[in-house]
C-alpha cells in the first residue's frame, strides 16, 4: 500500500482532506438547517431537493477526489495531479451557482410558507466560505503541484524513452486516460442530481437515468482496456458511444429549458447547466483525444504500456510511468545502474 514519503506529498493530501472535510461539514450544516426548518407537509418537492442534491454531488466529489490524489500520488502521474487542480476549480464554480440556487429556493418556498426566510440568514456565511476555501484549497494545491512537478521529474526522465516522437504518444495516452478518469465523476454527478430531482419513480425517464449509470461506468472500463490493447474496432465502438453520450447530454441540457417538464428542473437548472457544460467539453476533449489515441496504435507504444509483474514497491510507484526501451524490454526485475 502506498504511503507519502516527502513533505510535498503529504501537504498534497493533507489539502485535499481537510478542504474534503471542511466543505462538506459546511454543506452538511446547511443540509441541516433546511431540513430542520422545512414544512414536511409542503408541496413543492422540487425546489426541497435542491439541498439534497448539493450535498448528495458534494459527498460523491469529494470522495472521489480523495481517491484521485491517492491514485496520483501513488502512480507519480503528474498530468493527473495537474488535473485535480482543475478538477478544484471547477468544485469552486459549482459552489458559487449554488449560493444562488439555494437563495431562490428558499425565497420561493417562503412564498406558500414552507420555510422561514431565516433559513437564509443562517446559511448565508457558510454558503459564502465555501467557494473560499475552494478558492484557498486550488491555489495550495496549484503551489503543491508545482513542487511535485519538480520532485517527479526525474522518475520521468529515467522511465521514459529517449524517442520524442515516443514521449508524445505516450502524452497522449496519459492525458487520455486522465479524461477518463475525470469523465467518470461528471458523467455520474450529471446522473445522480437528475436521479434525486426526478419526483416521480414510476417515470420511464427515471428508469432510464438509472441505466445510464453502469452504462456509463461499462463504457469508460472498456475505453482504457481496448486503449491499452490497441484494439481498432473497440476503439470505433467507444468514440461512436462518445457521440451518443454527447448527444444524450446536449438533449437532457436542452430539456431543462424546452418541453412539458421545465418547471420540474427549475430549481437546480443553473447547476445543472453548468455542470452539463462541463460534461459536454470534456466529452469532446475526451473524443479527440481518443483519436489521436487510436491513430498511434501500431507504431511501438504498447510495450511501454503494457502490463506487466513488478517486483518492488518502488517500482510499483513507477508502473505508469513509461520505461526506457531503447535497448529492448524492460528486464522482469529491477537492476541496479
């Protein structure tokens, strides 16, 4: 099991975790207040989901992070901890359209008297500190990312061939695989909040918004693996699926704003849409990437990819990291230089 073993590791996770624990203690006051202070018996679930819907993204987000700067940590990947800083920023812009979705919540449920305008008060300075220590988490993080930069160069260098054209290819299929990553969040965050707004489970669009869950999940499994084994067809397959999840998102976007069920969505629709923006974007950087991925299968990158046993633990560090195979495999153990 990987554990930090320089200053600048652990003050990467030690930001993550206590910026984790302090917005999500923030949100779950919030959760806290308005649950506490909402009428039971109100007829407006719509508009009451909204604070379940924040802390429920938030909870996944957060925890999903975590695991992203063990993962990044562990592996060395510097473009995945670069990444994560952005990753931050984005948590950061979602947190400033919910100050303003969850105030017109509130002025709206005051209106039929299902809460108190208090409500607002008392959630307002916390509502406001949580972009803040976003603000503060992705600028320590950004400064920790630079010096990690730095203290990871060198495992680049040594594990890397000395071929240019090589180097970028493998790039490309970091940078790739990070997507991957990253599209896992957004494309089930997307899912879930449409999951806790749908009111009515009888719905087939409720049924369906469930499916799109292990689907998705199915969809970026098999992008990696058929990645990893240069597999062409499989490869076809997945960016054709890219298109459909593209044009599935650009149609629930479009749905919040035409059709019978606006009103439905009304509520988180400024979350909704940003975060379907989002999704949309990575969606097609995540395409050409997938591209370019496909276009280099065949011209020798496999081997520095390709799974194999690792011997030590400080080789297991290095494992996604490409070897220098200038002068032929990677031997199966570790040499000394």
């Amino acid at each position: 099991m990987y554990v930090p073993t320089s200053a600048w590791t652990w003050a990467f996770v030690a930001v993550a975790f206590i910026q984790a624990a302090v917005v999500l203690g923030f949100e779950a006051y919030v959760f806290a207040v308005f649950q506490g202070e909402l009428r039971p018996d109100g007829d407006h679930q719509q508009y009451e989901r909204t604070i379940p819907t924040f802390l429920t993204l938030y909870i996944f987000g957060f925890i999903y992070q975590l695991f992203l700067v063990y993962d990044a940590l562990r592996l060395k990947n510097t473009i995945q901890i670069i990444g994560l800083c952005m990753y931050n920023m984005l948590l950061l812009i979602y947190a400033a359209v919910q100050m303003d979705q969850i105030r017109s919540a509130v002025l709206f449920l005051n209106l039929f008297g299902d809460i108190s305008l208090d409500v607002w008060a008392k959630t307002r300075p916390f509502l406001v500190a949580i972009p803040c220590v976003l603000a503060l988490g992705t600028t320590l993080m950004s400064i920790v990312a630079w010096k990690l930069y730095d203290e990871f160069a060198w495992t680049i260098y040594k594990h890397i061939s000395a071929d240019l054209r090589m180097k970028r290819r493998y790039l490309t299929f970091q940078i790739y695989i990070t997507l991957l990553k990253f599209d896992f969040f957004f494309f089930l965050g997307f899912t879930i909040q449409f999951v806790v707004i749908v009111v009515n489970t009888k719905d087939p669009e409720f049924g369906l918004t469930i499916a799109a869950i292990p689907i998705s999940v199915a969809i970026l499994i098999m992008a990696a693996v058929w990645t990893r084994r240069e597999s062409r067809a499989g490869m076809t397959i997945i960016i054709f699926l890219y298109f459909a999840a593209m044009a599935y998102f650009l149609f629930k976007l479009v749905r919040m704003y035409h059709g019978p069920k606006v009103a439905q969505f009304l509520p988180v629709r400024r979350n909704l849409t940003t975060f379907a923006v989002i999704t949309v974007i990575l969606i097609v950087l995540t395409i050409v990437n997938a591209i370019m991925c496909t276009l280099n299968f065949n011209k020798g990158l496999k081997p520095h990819i390709a799974t194999r046993k690792l011997e030590s633990d400080d080789e297991k560090a290095y494992m996604t990291e490409m070897p220098n195979l200038a002068h032929g495999p990677a031997p199966s153990r570790m040499t000394i230089d």
